[in-house]
C-alpha cells in the first residue's frame, strides 16, 4: 500500500488502514497519521462526529505511540475554534479515560474555549468529572460570554448534560454555583435564553394556517416547515404555492420553498424551473429539491442539464432522475457518481444512490453499486447504509466483514460486533 492510499482510508475512517496497521510496519507512514490525529477529516463532523477514537486506536498499534500523544498533547495550546481542536480535545479525553493523568492536565490548562467550538469540547471535561467538569467548562464559557455576548453557542454542553444529569440537578448546579460565580452566572443566563428562544419558536402550532405561518417562515427550521408542508390542507397548500410565486426576497422564497420538499407543489412548475439557477441563500437547492416531488420531462431535462454543465445544484441530479425514471438510468446514476470529484456533490449523489436503487430495483447492478458507494463515498453515515444493504442482500464480502469492526462509524462496528458490552 502507498502512502496515498494509506491517506485516503484514514480521511474516509475505513477500518482497512486499522487493519493494515495490524500486520504491517506503518512507520513510513508516521507524518500521514499524525496528520490525521491533528486535524478532523470527517466529511460532516457534526453529524459524524470526530475522528479521534478511531485514530487513537491506529495509535495504539505503533511503537512511536508515545511520540505521536506527546504531539498531540502539545497541539491543544492554541489549537483554535474549529473542528481540528474538536478533535485533539477528544483525543486528550480519550487518553485520560484511559488513566492518562498527564492528558487530563494538559487539558483543564489548555481549554480556552472560542464561540463555535469552546461548548461542543466542553462536553469532554462533563464526561471525565460530571457536574464538576461542567462548572468548569461554564466557567470559562461564561468568560467568554462576558467579552462576546453574541454569537457564542451554548446548546451542546447544556443538552449533554441534561441527558446525563437531569435537568432538575444541572440547572441547580448552575444556579448555586452562579451566585459565588459571575462567569457561571453569565453562563447560565445565556442557556436559559437558548431554552426561551427555542420554546418561542415551538409556539407556533403545526396545525397553523398558511396566513399565520407566513410571517415566522424566515425563522422557522426547515425541519418544521417540511413537516407542516406534509400535514397541511390541499387549500393551504395551494395558498402557500401562490405565496412563493408572489415572493421576492430570496429567504422569503426559500421559506416557501421549504414547504415544498416532501410536498407535490400544485401550480405551473416554471417558477421552480427558474429558481434552480438562484444561488442566493440556497434558494437553487430548495427549488431543485421541490422539484424532485414531480414527474415531468422538464424534470428529468433538468437533471441530466445539472450534470452536462456541472451546475452548482447537480448534486440533487440523481434524486430528480428516480421521480422520472427510463430504461438505462441505474448506469447514469452510478455513473455520475463515480465520476464527481466534489466531495459536497459526491456525498449528495451518495446518499441518493441507495433510494434509487430502492425505487427502481435491478439486483444485476445494486451490489456492485452498494461496494462503490463503500469503498467511494466520503461520509461514514452513507457507508453504514451501503453496509446494512449489503448485509440484508447477503453480499457483504469477508474481507468487508473483517474491516467493517473496525470502522471509523461505530455504528458500522455495531453491525458486525453486535453492541457493546458493559460491566455490571
């Protein structure tokens, strides 16, 4: 194996490289791995989360495993607010879960959390000392709040928390160590304002009118606008399509737009038609999304004019063809998916593959696509459903087998291991 594609398993968290380090010397590869310690090449981190557990366990195997904690270790002194801390922060926890006393302290002195990452990395110290690594991790957030009260995000630290403690006992926590402490104070003012804001925004009933519903779209999540287009009445329904066309203001179409993704739009398609090419507050995604609820040689023209022009939205490509389906699409599809070099654009043709496949079955094809889909596809998410299809048409090879139980996916582990024993 070459040092490229070596690289290429440990930024897709396939447990091959796990594997390969199992029975080779990986030594050459010494700068690629620490590489990948230092920085999250998860595709969406939020949702796959980091990939420190799954480089931790690479670690483990080399004999320069001190050398490469010792690194990282020192990487969290101003390591930023960004998804590379995320990840080092996680890799500190790990070891100090493991009795790494040093890692632990390292930690606690090198927490200085930023606006966009300071409270997802907080949630670290809860799960090394619970409610007292909590107070910790408020404290230095309220710190932060006191000098940049806006745009600082609490919501992670507090929900984890909740979910372990209780609510009655984190909000007591904070409330009793607030009064000695104004950070923790600041702190916890912030996260009752988030919980107020959030419950202002449920206020809004998903039996609501059109009428009603119209003002509070530009702040409504799309989430709930999808699932109060799939309740509505044909009639708000149909109001609601004459308020797209009436609007303007790029985030007032895309509200509207929003209704529309899991909803038939009703009238005359041409304005959908024209606002694909709209690249304001991706108001093109919204309509090409609308779009795939309908069967149409405008649609199906559509998708194949995304892909020729290599069009901003073309990733939505695949999801238009399935609604207006021909003879020979299922190689069209695998093809453009093969073929994309955007990693945006290939995860969005990835997570439509499988649905194709579903709505239109041709069993000729469907393994060699969902070993594609594996093998190819950057988010960890579309390679556990590749897996789990894989397994119900017992097609999941051997050697797959072996390399799935040690996926950077732990649910993808899950799959072949069973869940995970604990000790009572």
């Amino acid at each position: 194996m070459d040092e490229k594609e070596f690289r290429r398993l440990l930024h897709l968290g396939l447990g091959r490289a796990i594997l390969y380090a199992k029975d080779h010397d990986v030594e050459k590869f010494r700068d690629v791995i620490l590489d990948a310690c230092l920085h999250c090449y998860a595709y969406d981190p939020q949702s796959e989360g980091t990939r420190a557990d799954y480089m931790l366990e690479l670690v483990n195997l080399m004999p320069e495993k001190e050398f490469l904690c010792g690194e990282i270790l020192k990487a969290l002194a101003g390591s930023g607010d960004d998804w590379d801390a995320a990840q080092r922060f996680r890799f500190a926890a790990c070891l100090a879960f493991d009795g790494n006393e040093l890692a632990k302290q390292v930690m606690y002195r090198n927490y200085k959390p930023g606006p966009r990452m300071g409270d997802g990395i907080g949630i670290n110290f809860v799960q090394m000392d619970g409610l007292d690594g909590l107070l910790f991790a408020a404290e230095k957030m309220g710190a932060l709040l006191m000098v940049k009260p806006e745009g600082v995000d609490v919501g992670w630290l507090l929900g984890h928390s909740i979910n372990e403690f209780g609510e009655r006992e984190v909000w007591e926590a904070l409330k009793k160590a607030g009064v000695q402490n104004p950070c923790i104070e600041a702190y916890q003012s912030e996260a009752k304002a988030l919980e107020e804001r959030r419950q202002g925004k449920s206020r809004v009933s998903i039996e609501a009118s059109y009428e009603q519903l119209k003002p509070k779209l530009p702040e409504m999540t799309f989430t709930w606008i999808t699932s109060w287009g799939e309740r509505a009445s044909d009639v708000e329904i149909e109001r609601a399509a004459h308020g797209l066309v009436a609007a303007r203001d790029p985030k007032d179409q895309l509200g509207h737009l929003r209704i529309f993704a899991r909803r038939r739009f009703p009238l005359d398609i041409k304005i959908l038609l024209r606002l694909v090419d709209v690249d304001q507050e991706r108001v093109g995604f919204a309509a090409a999304k609308a779009l795939s609820q309908i069967t149409h040689p405008a649609v199906r023209e559509l998708a194949l004019r995304l892909v020729d022009t290599r069009a901003r939205w073309r990733g939505e490509a695949i999801e238009l063809l399935a609604r207006n389906f021909q003879p020979g699409d299922h190689s069209v599809a695998w093809d453009w998916f093969k073929a994309e070099q955007d990693l945006e654009v290939k995860h969005s043709m990835g997570m439509d593959l499988t649905d194709f496949w579903e709505h239109h079955p041709d069993e000729e094809s469907e393994v060699a696509m969902l070993r594609d889909l594996y093998q190819l596809g950057p988010c960890s998410f579309c390679r556990e459903k590749s897996v789990r299809r894989l397994i119900e048409l017992n097609a999941l090879t051997e050697e797959m087998r072996a390399e799935c139980a040690f996926d950077a996916n732990d649910e993808i582990r899950e799959l072949i291991l069973g869940p995970p024993t604990t000790n009572s």
